[in-house]
C-alpha cells in the first residue's frame, strides 16, 4: 500500500508499535521518525530518507532498503536478516547487537557505523565501505567481505571470521608465505674459527678466552726454561770446565788418554749435544789445547 504525505505524518505520530508489513515506502521521507519496535517484515523502503530514524528493536526481516538513507538511523538490537541494502547510506548508524544474517549490504557505506555484537552470519558485504566501523564482538561466520574497505585491526575485534571471505585474502597468504620462507632460509651464524680462517689449535685458545691463553704461554715458557736448564745450565759448563782443566795438567799424554777422558762426559754435558754434530764438546776442548 502507497501512503500519502498527510498519511504519512499521522501513521509516525500514531501509537507504537506501527504495523507496516509490506508496506510501500519507497522514496518516502521519513527523517526523524520514531519507529521504534515497528513491524516493517518485507516492507519496500527502497531509496526512503531515514535519516535519523529510530528503528530500534524493528522488525524489518525481508525488506527492501536498496539505496535507502540510514546516515545516524537507530538500528540498535533490530531484526535486518535476509533483508535489501545494497547500496544503502549508513554512516554513523548504530547498529549494536542488530540481527543481520544473509542480509545483502553489497555496496553499502558503513563508514564510523557501530556494528559491535552484530549478527553478520553469511552476509554479503562486497565492496562495502568500513572505514571506522565498529566490529568489536561482531559474528562473521561465512561472510563476504571481497572488496571491502576494512582493516586487520577492525577484523581483529570481530568474534569469529570462521569461513569468511576476507578483502585481500589471496595477498595476506602470499605476505604470510614469503615470511615464514624468510625466516627458514636466514644464513646460519657463522663459526668464528671458520670466519678467520683459524686451525684447531687457534679456535681452541680463541675460544678458551684470554685469561686461558696467557695461561697456555706461561706455561710453554716454564717448559723451554726447564729444556734450556737441562742442556746450557751451570753444571753443563761445570763439567766442561773441569775437562780442560784436566786436559791442561796432562799436555804430554797422547790422544786416546784424552779420547777417554772425553768419553766420561757427565750425562747432562751428552744431552747438550746438538744433533747432528760428530764430536763431543771434550774432544773439541781436547783437540783445542793439543
């Protein structure tokens, strides 16, 4: 049924709830109405001005709203399933805790709308514009939302996106590919020893840190003192000392007395040898002297 503008003012004045049950509204002007728990089910208010209407806890399940105006309407807790709004103006409508399931919002501005605690199961919303709205507790379950203008950050509010169809879905598995095979194929740390080039022995002492290094050279040089003792010390000079001495007092006595004299070196003057050599030191004294 058609409705004319006088008609129209006394039906929004009249008690509530109103009955508009496939009521034909369409392009009406219905700004600011109080529509409060009105029976709107399958009712044509297709490019009506409702502007600021209330139409909190409505029934409106079924109804054509293509190309209608919401901007700042009073959708709060109303029953929208399965409902027409493609194409529809609602910036800044409040629609908390609204039941929208299967509605069709392809299209539709819902710029800095309040859709928190919605029922959004299966709705198709492609191409919608979301910019600012509110999806705090929001149900999305196998809902479409190609092409919207939605963030991760809004759908991260959202109660559940099981089997939605999510803008940009095919980019934000690449993205998550490339940075799991990043992490797979980062270059292991390198060995230092390997890195420098550095034998066994070097990695070792690098390793040890520096206290142990300078712990291993004292005790390189203890040991070379203790050879160098051994081989050049007094009691190797001693020895030979006593040699030519007694190789002095007997000038006269031939080469096999000295020969023999040489051959009783004392054990440290035989380690002193260098190898290699084919005369003791006693001998070199003895042959010195002669």
């Amino acid at each position: 049924m058609e409705f004319t503008r006088q008609q129209l003012y006394l039906l929004v004045n009249s008690a509530k709830p109103l009955w508009l049950v496939r009521a034909d509204l369409s392009g009406a002007d219905l700004r600011w109405a109080n529509l409060y728990k009105a029976n709107a089910i399958r009712s044509n208010l297709s490019g009506a001005d409702l502007r600021w209407v209330n139409l909190s806890e409505a029934e409106v399940s079924g109804a054509d709203l293509t190309k209608a105006n919401l901007t700042g309407a009073d959708l709060r807790e109303a029953h929208l399933s399965w409902s027409n709004l493609t194409g529809a103006v609602l910036k800044g409508a409040r629609l908390g805790g609204a039941q929208m399931t299967c509605a069709r919002l392809a299209g539709c501005d819902l710029e800095g709308a309040d859709l928190s605690n919605a029922n959004l199961c299966r709705a198709v919303l492609r191409g919608a514009k979301l910019g600012q709205a509110v999806l705090k507790g929001a149900d999305l379950r196998g809902a479409d939302l190609s092409g919207a203008d939605v963030t991760s950050g809004q759908l991260a509010q959202a109660k559940s996106l099981a089997g939605a169809l999510l803008p940009g879905a095919k980019e934000t598995t690449t993205a998550g590919s490339d940075v799991d095979r990043a992490r797979v194929e980062a270059p292991a740390p390198s060995q230092p020893s390997r890195a420098r080039g550095e034998g066994p022995a070097e990695a070792a002492v690098e390793a040890a840190g520096e206290p142990a290094a300078e712990q291993t050279v004292t005790v390189a040089e203890e040991h070379a003192g203790k050879a160098v003792e051994e081989g050049t010390g007094p009691a190797a000079e001693e020895g030979a000392g006593e040699a030519v001495e007694r190789l002095a007092e007997t000038e006269t006595e031939g080469q096999a007395e000295t020969a023999t004299e040489g051959q009783a070196q004392t054990p440290s003057e035989a380690q002193t040898e260098a190898p290699g050599e084919s005369k003791k030191p006693a001998e070199v004294a003895g042959h010195a002297l002669s």
